[in-house]
C-alpha cells in the first residue's frame, strides 16, 4: 500500500500510484516516497535509477532546482517530471 500524506493532494496521489503500478507491471524494481532526509522522491524506479517527480507547477526554474538536487544522489541517471493537471468535473 502506498501511504497518502495529508499535505499532497489526491490528484497527486492517484498520479503516483498509477506511476507506481505501471513500472511495476513492466518488473521494475520501485519505491515510493523515499525518504533520504533532506528529500523524498515520489517514485524512484530503482531498476533504471529514475526518479519520477509529479508536479502541479512545471516552471523552468522548479525543474532545474529538482534536477540540481538530485544530482547529488549518484544512483539517480534521470529524472522525469509529470505534470498534474487538475480536472474538476464539475466545471463547464
């Protein structure tokens, strides 16, 4: 089971999982929310050392603030960001 944390939404939630469950499908190797104290990837597919980050605001400068932090961490080679787009069904 994948934990929710109060702060995210459940839009970002069900992105995640989806991610989640399509590498793994595919026999990847994949954690969720790791914890690396100054951190947390949203899903890490540790077969291939990808990070996949979901985002509700995709600026130039968010990504590249990801990217150099990341870049700390040797076991991660790429990161892929996804964006989150909300839908609310109620609008027409």
């Amino acid at each position: 089971m994948i934990p929710h944390k109060g702060k995210e939404t459940w839009e970002h939630y069900i992105v995640k999982c989806l991610v989640a469950k399509k590498l793994h499908d595919l026999g990847r190797e994949v954690c969720v929310e790791l914890d690396l104290g100054s951190k947390v990837f949203d899903v890490f597919d540790i077969t291939n050392g990808i990070v996949y980050e979901v985002q509700s605001q995709m600026t130039r400068g968010l990504i590249q603030l990801k990217k150099d932090k990341y870049s700390k961490y040797g076991e991660v080679k790429d990161i892929k960001f996804i964006p989150l787009i909300n839908f609310n069904p109620d609008d027409s």
